[in-house]
C-alpha cells in the first residue's frame, strides 16, 4: 500500500506532456501537428483516464486504511533556512483528486466537438492539460509554499482560458478583472504564508497546525497579529471561490469558451479557495474570530449570489452567480465547522453544475443555428424559448441538473444541501432563516433559467437571407405594456414560422476553418421562399458527457446518505473522511434513523416546491394557443400587477440588474480614486521631482551662460582680478580681527 502512496507524485505531471508536446509540435513540425490536431484531444483524454485510475486507487485505498501519508525530500538547505517539496494525501486529497479527473475527462470529450471548428484548438487543449496539472498538483502540495507555486499557475491558466478568444475586446477585459482581481487575494495569501513561517518556523501543515496549537495553549503569541495572518490567508480563498467582496470577477469569466466555464465552475478554479480553507481548517478553527469571519462571509455571499443572478438575461451568467452562491453555503459550513457536510456539497454541486454548464454550451451550440456566432444573442435567455422539441436530450440532462440544484430528492444536491441547511439552524436559527429563504431563490432562479430557455415559443425570429434577424421578445418583468405583447405573439402566430420544409445546405463558419453542414428549411412568406436555419440537437461527442454526468448527478449523492436502517450504515463519506474529522477534533454525527432524516427535510423540500411554483407561476408559457388572446391579456395584467405593484420588487429588480451596485462602488470608489492617485502621483514625479532637478540644471546653465562672458582670453586680466579678489579678501580679513579685539 505505501509502495502505491509513494508513486502518487505522478499523479500531477501525466497531463503536462500534452502541453509540451504541442508547443514541440508546433516549432518543429506545424503543419503536422495543426493536420492530426484531433489526435492531441485522444491523448489528452488518454492522460487524464490514467490519471483518474490512479486517483480512484489512491481514495479505495484511503477508505480501506483510513490513513494519512506524507512523503517529502529536501529541494533548499542552508543554515537557516530548509524548503521541502514533496505530497500530502488524505481523505481531502483524494476526493478532490476524482473531482478533477473525472469532471475534465467529460469535458475534454465534450470539448473536442465544441471547439473543433474553433481557430485555438490546439491552444485549447494545451491551456487544459496544463490547467489539470496544475490544480493536481494544488491539491497534492505538503506545505504552503508548493500550494502557493500550484495557486499562482492555476491563475495563470484561469487567465489564458478566460481571454481565449482574446481578440475579442469583452473577453480580453474579462481576463483581466479576474487576473487582477485574483491578485489581490493572492497577495493576502502571500504575506499570510510568510506570517505564519515568521510564527511558526515552518511550512509543513502538520508542523503548522502542532506549533500555532501549543503557542496558543501556553498564551505565547500575538493574538493580534494571528489572527491578521490568518484573515490574510483567508483572503486567497475569497478571491480564488469569488466570495463577497471579490466575487466580480466571476460573471465575466464566462466570456471564454463553455468547457471552460464548466470546469472552472465544477472541480477547480473555484474550488480551489474551499480546498484551501479546508485544508487549513485545523488552523482556523483554534484562531479566535476566524472561523465566524469565514461563516459570515458565506452567508453573505449565499444571499449576494441569489439576488444577483435574479434578472440575468445570460444564462452562463445566470450559471455563474449560481455557483457563487453554492460556494457561499460551502463557505459558511465550514466556518460552522462542518467538515463533511462542505465537501459532500463540493462533490454533489461539481457533477450537477458541469451538468449545467455543459447543457447551456449545447443550448449555446443550437442557438447560434439561427442568430449566428453572437455571444451577446446565443445566450441570451430573452431569446430562447421552446427548445424542447429540438434539443430534448439537451432539455433532459438540464432539467435534471436543475431539479438536482434546487434541492429535489433524491438528486445529488439534496443530500448535502438539506445537511448544510440543518446545520445552520442549529447553528444560529437567525442565519438558518436566510439559509432556507436562499434555498427558495436558489428553486426560484434555476427554474426561471430554464422555463425561458426551453418552455413556450422560440422569442427569436429564424435568421433570413441578407442575416438580419427580428427579435420578438416577453420581457415577464414588464418592460412593455400588454399591447405590445399581444402585437409580438400576434405577429409569431401569422408569421407561421413553425411550418418548417427540411432542405440541406452547406455553408462555411469561418474562412479558416473547415465547412460544417447545417439543415435548413424553407418558409413561404408572401410568395417568397427564403432559407432560415433552426436548432437542433449536439452530435454525440458533447451529448456523451451529459449522459455520464446526468449518471453522477442522479447517483452520487448515495456516497452521503446520514441514515441507519439496522445497523447497516450507508454514509460511505463520512468513513473516508474519518482521519481528517480527526484532526478537528470534533464529534460529528454520522447517521440517523429515517423518521429523523425525514422530519428534517420536509421543509427544505416544501420550500424548493414553492419556489418551483413561483417561478412556473411567472415564467410558465400560457401562450401555447394563440386564439385565445382574452386568456393572455388577462394572464399579463396579472404579471404586471405582480411585478410592478410593489416599489419592493422593482427595488429588488433594480439591485440585480444592478449587480448589487458592486461593481460601480469599485468603478466610482477604487478604481477612479486611483487613477486620480496615480495621476497625482505622475504629476508630482513630472512637474515636482523632475522639475527640481531639471531646474538645477537650467540655473547651472544659465550661470556658465553669464560667467564665459566674463573671460576674455588675456592672462594680464585674469592675474589683475585675482590680486584684486586676494587684496579684498585681505582687507575683509583684517577689518574683522580689528573688530574683534
């Protein structure tokens, strides 16, 4: 068993060759290497399966032994200083280890379609091997300084994926709020790992967790200073998990492709910040404050992330806001001190919301059938509508991921989040009141996500001849009177744009990349046939993946399930997760009887429902029949009453619109009051410092100026005013000796 534990230092470097090959395949044989490009896909795939194997041997073997192993050897060695490198594996390790794997096998297969008429394919899947060696090698670090080495080339990557398509001016921007936003936090945890090395002596974990303990106990430190270092360590997490404050970066970073949305969204980026509070958990949770710092937080951020994402139009955006609040409610877990209940909902949250994401990319893929390759209309929500009938698999797996976030048993999401919901009502029932009403939102949001993407009539007319498209849009939150509502559907219906003739048509996406083949139909409008494109459903290569994670999401909430029937315990977590509960030093309890279990989420099903309801409620189609129009008109007063009779809900509309007025405090606040520091500061560098020094010089020039005037060449001269100067100096002299006296 340790002849395995000792080789588990592969496990970061067996995607990297992926990388390096490319970028050796491209200086020497290019066009080769641009030919088999799709053979770069395979091996990566290939890579990461070997990668996998070894991952789920390595968890097999930490269930069975219930064991800790650390090996180590010595990289820097001086008198006063000692650096090791080396890898750490327990429970934590492992189950991140397959989080990663087994999410970025999906989505390198899933990636292989949806990028292949793509320009940087092969960029594609080099910035992806190396992304998943770098966060394998995160979370297989001994020490801080080699998570801190791992943390920074995470970032890297995060910031390459994210302005992928860097030529496009919304994307290039999206990668640099992050990358900048992302430093901030990194430079926290920068100083608070040099913190705790000046407390402690150490890097090591294990070495940390032991000195801070007994310094404590003895009362032998600052703990003002302790509890500095420890906010400042916090403050990488709350960058890295986009946690209030410096969550702004996150909606925008999903202006790269989908799979990268997915993957930073699932298993990594993202969750890189709840593995580091985690993995530092033993430390917080002996540190006065800290641990109550991390609670406050992620109740702040469950709350921010579910009102913001309340009037998204983007469904990524939509997507996006969504896992900051699930990363908010792992947050406050663990500042609760529930250790377990935190990664069951890592682990459920990263299957269902790759789910997510992977199907809003095949939604995004169908989209651009009709309105071209368009981000700010290929997903847009407003535009979609009754996909139903044209991507029902699609439909299928998104609605499963959907039920599964809103917390519907038996569905992964259920277990954990109906575990994180108790806990904090016990916790504090002040709090555990927000925690619930956020579930509701949560049901609210998702279910708003996809009755306007796949419920009622497609709000987007086909794309015609000359590619301009009409836009026939419901805004539900009453942008426009009842009139113009009627007017648009009354114009879907004679329009009959839902006769739709199939012929086949070939036209080129890009001039630089291959030929794709889309169906067409036909509409006879006034006697004039014109071609329009319609959605349709992904080919099998990205529908795969949601197969496999549709699978994952209806089954892996088994691995938690807190409950005893005759003494047959089914919690599998919670004995993989033992050694590092250990260290905690605190009891948790595992399992419960049913009648226990089931009293307890009764409410947290019944509030899921109501806001099910209340989303169908408002966002439910009642246009299915057109003939009608006294039923709609009468359905839209009752909307409209329902949206704007309250100054509440406009108020509440407005601040997510709005994102919270976040972004503009930083725009107004930060960002504007340094540019003017910074023009302050340039002013007094050019005009002050530089003008001194500049006018040492110009007085200096101007004295030779005026002195060469003085000579003029005849050596009887120059004699004459030195003996002149000599006898003034002598007079002055003596005057002054004949006054002292």
């Amino acid at each position: 068993m340790e002849h395995t534990y000792e080789y588990a230092w592969i496990i970061p470097f067996v995607p990297l060759p992926v990388p390096l090959l490319i970028g050796v395949g491209l200086l020497i044989f290019p066009s080769a290497t641009i030919k088999l490009r799709r053979m770069w896909a395979l091996k990566s795939v290939l890579l990461l399966s070997i990668a996998m194997v070894l991952s789920i041997n390595l968890s097999i073997q930490q269930i069975n032994s219930s064991s800790i192993y650390q090996y180590v050897w010595s990289w820097i060695i001086t008198h006063d200083f000692s650096l090791e490198l080396g890898f750490f594996i327990d429970p934590l390790t492992s189950i991140i280890l397959i989080l990663i794997t087994t999410v970025g096998i999906v989505v390198l297969i899933y990636s292989d379609n949806y990028m292949s008429h793509d320009q940087g394919y092969l960029r594609f899947f080099a910035y992806m091997s190396f992304f998943s060696t770098s966060m394998l090698g995160l979370v297989t670090s001994s020490n801080l300084i080699q998570i801190y080495i791992f943390w920074e080339l995470v970032g890297m990557c995060s910031y390459l994926l994210i302005g992928f398509w860097f030529t496009r001016p919304v994307a290039a921007n999206a990668c640099q709020k992050a990358f900048v936003t992302n430093r901030i936090g990194d430079f926290g945890f920068l100083l608070g790992i040099l913190g705790f090395y000046w407390i402690t002596g150490s890097f090591e974990f294990r070495d940390m967790f032991e000195i801070v303990n007994n310094l404590i106990y003895n009362n032998e430190f600052n703990v003002l200073f302790v509890i500095f270092c420890a906010v400042l360590l916090f403050a990488g997490a709350v960058a890295k998990s986009a946690q209030f404050p410096l969550h702004v970066w996150l909606p925008d970073a999903m202006e790269g492709p989908t799979p990268i949305s997915a993957l930073i969204h699932a298993a990594t980026l993202v969750a890189a910040g709840i593995f580091l509070v985690a993995r530092l958990l033993p430390l917080f949770t002996v540190i006065p404050y800290i641990r109550d710092l991390i609670f406050f937080i992620g109740i702040i951020t469950v709350l921010l992330g579910a009102t913001l994402v309340l009037t998204q139009k983007d469904i990524k955006r939509g997507l996006a806001y969504s896992t900051m609040s699930q990363l908010g409610y792992m947050m406050l877990a663990l500042g609760m001190g529930s250790y377990r209940t935190a990664l069951f909902h890592l682990i459920t949250h990263a299957y269902s919301k790759a789910l997510l994401f992977l199907g809003s990319g095949s939604v995004i893929h169908a989209m651009e059938t009709i309105v071209g390759y368009s981000p700010e209309k290929s997903q847009n929500m407003v535009l979609m509508g009754g996909l139903t009938k044209h991507v029902p698999i699609t439909k299928t797996a998104f609605l499963l991921g959907t039920l599964s976030l809103c917390g519907i048993p038996p569905l992964a999401c259920f277990w954990s989040k109906d575990e994180i919901l108790n806990d904090t009502c016990l916790y504090s029932p002040t709090f555990g009141l927000i925690a619930w009403s956020t579930a509701g939102l949560t049901a609210f949001y998702m279910f708003r996500i996809y009755l306007l993407t796949f419920e009622g009539h497609l709000n987007v007319s086909f794309k015609n001849y000359n590619g301009k498209t009409s836009i026939q849009s419901i805004s539900l939150w009453g942008k426009g009177n009842s009139k113009n509502i009627k007017k648009n559907l009354w114009l879907l219906m004679n329009n009959n744009e839902s006769t739709l003739l199939k012929t086949k048509k070939t036209y080129r996406i890009d001039e630089n990349v291959r030929e794709m083949t889309r169906p067409f139909i036909t509409i006879s409008h006034f006697g004039n046939k014109v071609n329009y494109s319609y959605p349709y459903e992904s080919d099998n290569t990205m529908l795969f993946p949601l197969l496999v994670l549709f699978l994952f999401t209806l089954c892996v909430g088994s691995i938690g399930i807190p409950v005893n029937h005759e003494g047959m315990g089914l919690d599998i977590l919670s004995k993989w997760l033992t050694p590092s509960i250990n260290l905690l030093h605190t009891n948790f309890k595992n399992s419960m009887d049913w009648y226990e279990f089931g009293k307890n989420v009764i409410f947290s099903v019944s509030i899921a429902y109501f806001g099910i309801f209340i989303a169908l409620f408002l966002y439910k189609p009642v246009y299915s029949s057109f003939k009608n129009l006294d039923l709609i008109n009468s359905f839209v007063k009752i909307r409209s009453k329902i949206n704007f009779g309250d100054k509440m809900i406009n108020r509440i509309y407005n601040w997510s619109e709005n994102r919270g007025y976040i972004d503009a405090f930083y725009a107004i606040f930060l960002t504007r009051n340094i540019r003017v520091l910074a023009e302050f500061i340039y002013f007094v560098d050019r005009q002050i410092i530089d003008g001194i020094t500049n006018g040492v010089g110009i007085i200096s020039f101007f004295i030779g100026e005026g002195i060469k005037y003085v000579g003029g060449g005849r050596v009887s001269s120059y004699l004459f005013l030195y003996f002149s100067n000599v006898l003034i100096l002598i007079f002055e002299f003596s005057s002054f000796l004949s006054r002292s006296k």
